[in-house]
C-alpha cells in the first residue's frame, strides 16, 4: 500500500514539473524573444504574463469546485491535455504573425484562455495527497510536488533556451505542449484507477447505502481522507468560505506569490539586461536558484512533519513559515546590495531555498481546513496567491522605473516578511 502511495506522489512532482515548465517558457522567450527582437516592450509583456494569471485566478474557485465534484484524478487529466493544446498554440501563432502589435495581442488571448486550464493543477495535486496518504506524511508529500513544480521551473530556463536555439521560439513551444499532452495521457493510464472518484450528486457524502463508507471518505490504502474536516455533509462547502484561519491563510500566501512570481517572471531580464550577464550564464543561474527552492520545498515538507510531531500543529507550521518567510526577506535584500554575478546568485538560492520551505506548509493547512471540500478550500488559497502574484510581473518593472529594480525587488523582500507574521493569528486545525 506504501508502494503506490508513493507512486502517486512520484507521478505527481512529474506532473507538476512539466505543467510548471509549460507555464514558465512563456519568460523565457519574453526575455530573449518577445522583448529584444519582436519588438514587444517589457510592460506590454508583463501584461502578457499577468494575462495568464488574471484568468487563471478567476478560474481558480470554479476549478475546485469542480475537483471536489469529479475528482482528483479527472481533473489533472483535464489540466494536462488543455493546457497543451494552448502551449502549443503559442508556437503557432509565429507562424501566423510576427508583428509586434498583433503577436501582443495573440499573446494575451492565448495565454489568458490557457491561465484557466492551468488552474486545476495545485489544488487537484492536494486534495490527491489527501486522498493517499496519512496525516503525518502530507506536508512531506506536498512539499515533494511542489519540489517538483520547482525542478520544472528551473530546468526550463536552460532546456527551453535550448530548445530555442536549436529549433526556433515557435517549435520549442509546440514541443513542449506535445510533452504535457503526453504526460497527461500518461498520468490517466497509470494513475487514474488508484485514486476515488466521487460517487454521483444523489449518492450521500457520508456514507452508500448499505451504510459503508463511501469514496470521498475511504481511500485505496484505506485512510480518512476527511480528517481535519470543518464542515458538515449537509453544509454547503462554499460555507467554509467564510472561516477566519483560510482567510488569514490566504493573505499569508499572498505575500508569498508576490515575492515568488516576481523571480518567477523577471529574474531572467535583471540578470541579463539590469546585471549584463550573457544569456547561457543568465539561464544556469537561474537554474540553480529555481532548484535552490525546489530543494527548500523538500526539506521544509519533511520538516514540517518532523516539527510538528515535537510542536504541535499549530507552533510547528508556524515556527517553519516564520523561519522560511523571514529568512528569505534577509537574503533577498542582501542579494540586491552586493556585486557579481555568484554573490547575487547564491543569496538568491538561499532566499529562494528558505521561502520554499513555506509551501507544504500551506497546501497541507488549506485542505486540513477544506476537509470535504479541500479542492475548493486549496483553491481559494491559491486565487489569492494569485492575486499577489498577478500583481508581481505588472508593478515590478513600473516601480523599476522610479526606484530601480533593486529598490522593487527589496519590496518584494518585504511584503513576503510580512506575509510570514500573518501566521501569529493563524491556528490551523490539527490533521491527527
């Protein structure tokens, strides 16, 4: 039973890894594409991105509903096959056109309309995690798919400039989508089977008729996957909406999306036009750091298990987001006040390495307190993620222009500081 549990959460940092290197390649022909040689300014492309994730956070809270309706399994093969279509239609469009003007405008229809299929991912990757596997092992498992999404990012920066010098910006994003249509495939045929399925609308959530549990309680290792519940099966699950802790928990990983997707989306441009660091060192540098955070994402995971177990689940996660969050402000500003590029690049992996550690720690806290309804609670966590995210890739280069880029990313730094001081109101419920 292990065995495929593990399997599971395996299959899962894969998929987050080519979903997130399917989203980031977007950056990385805006940086040495889009911008320097169609003639596309970095402000219009950083509409391009904020595109994405406007449409991807409205989309958010339908997609968890929908998860918590058709499970886990369905709604990651539904991500997988749909948001390639839309990567590989972003090669196409060069085909197309290569105006500036109307490449823009393609630009943000079609990564608008892939924002939302991409928004099923994290929440369907969690509400999984709790459908596999205990209650002490669910913040390592999750920080290890985040890990994963991390390890895509980072190799996107290296493989898709590959890509791009070899067979042109149009081919590397038509192969790239190939790759997530096929893993979805993958992921129906290997992985689907093993996960529940809830039972149709007129079947009750507690239990079938002949009084046994039903799928959206037992699991195929034969674990609760409702502990930490707070809501009743007759209460509506948008009722959960309205607690304090995910409210709070929300605003927390707001700060957090908007320092992370501000290095997400822009670190390549200060390195190489802010810094004047040539393109493949550019890429390996953000490699590393991407992989830094990834490396945080696994450790803070397994961590927060270990924690917690001599804390308690409330000072444990705490004590881990405040170390985290905190430590990746201090070096953050630190990263901005020194020269050269290993200097800047290894105060950057640690500060992306340290607030990586948080992400476990979230996904694990929103579906403890969803419990039922985990899709939709883990969703609502990530729209406002989101919303400080979306906020990242369009301020960043306005505020750049008045403060400089170090001046915007020092707010970054601090905004996220104080994302980590949210947690002395959150008490999260406890998972045992």
């Amino acid at each position: 039973m292990s065995g495929n549990r593990w399997r599971i959460i395996v299959l899962l940092m894969g998929y987050a890894a080519i979903g997130h290197f399917n989203r980031v390649g977007i950056s990385v022909a805006g940086d040495e594409m889009f911008i320097p040689r169609l003639g596309i300014p970095e402000t219009r492309m950083g509409w391009v991105y904020t595109a994405f994730l406007i449409v991807y956070t409205i989309g958010m809270l339908p997609a968890g509903w929908l998860i918590d309706r058709i499970g886990a399994a369905r709604a990651l093969t539904l991500f997988g096959l749909t948001m390639g279509v839309f990567v590989v239609m972003t090669g196409a469009l060069g085909w197309v056109t290569d105006t500036p003007e109307s490449l823009w405008i393609g630009l943000l229809v079609i990564r608008g309309l892939a924002g939302v299929c991409n928004a099923p991912l994290h929440p369907a990757a969690a509400h999984a995690v709790s459908d596999v596997m205990p209650a002490h092992r669910r913040a390592t498992a999750n920080g290890m798919i985040t890990a994963g999404a991390l390890i895509g990012i980072a190799c996107c920066y290296p493989a898709f400039g590959w890509l791009m010098d070899r067979l042109t910006w149009q081919w590397a994003f038509v192969v790239s989508g190939s790759m997530l249509i096929a893993y979805s495939l993958l992921w129906k045929l290997l992985a689907s089977s093993s996960l529940p399925h809830p039972h149709p609308k007129s079947v009750p959530d507690t239990a079938t008729a002949s009084g046994e549990p039903s799928e959206t309680e037992a699991t195929p290792t034969g674990n609760a996957t409702s502990t930490g519940d707070t809501t009743s099966a007759s209460a509506s699950p948008w009722s959960m909406l309205g607690q304090r802790n995910l409210w709070l928990l929300t605003l927390s990983y707001a700060a957090y999306g908007y320092f992370q997707y501000l290095f997400f989306y822009w670190m390549g441009y200060y390195f190489k036009e802010v810094l004047d660091v040539p393109d493949v060192e550019a890429r390996w540098a953000q490699f590393w750091i991407m992989l830094a955070m990834g490396a945080g994402m696994a450790i803070g995971g397994r961590s927060t298990d270990a924690v917690c177990g001599s804390l308690g689940t409330t000072r444990g996660r705490r004590a881990i987001v405040l170390t985290g969050m905190g430590l990746g402000a201090v070096f953050g500003l630190i990263a901005v006040n020194v020269d050269g590029l290993t200097s800047v690049a290894v105060c950057l992996a640690i500060s992306m390495g340290a607030t990586g550690m948080v992400e476990g720690v979230f996904w694990t806290t929103a579906t403890d307190i969803g419990g039922r309804s985990r899709g939709l609670a883990g969703a609502f966590m990530n729209a406002g993620g989101n919303v400080g995210g979306l906020m990242s890739p369009v301020l960043t280069p306005i505020m750049a222009q008045v403060i400089g880029w170090p001046g915007s990313i020092a707010v970054a730094c601090v905004i996220s500081g104080i994302g980590g001081l949210v947690w002395f109101l959150i008490n999260p419920p406890s998972s045992d």
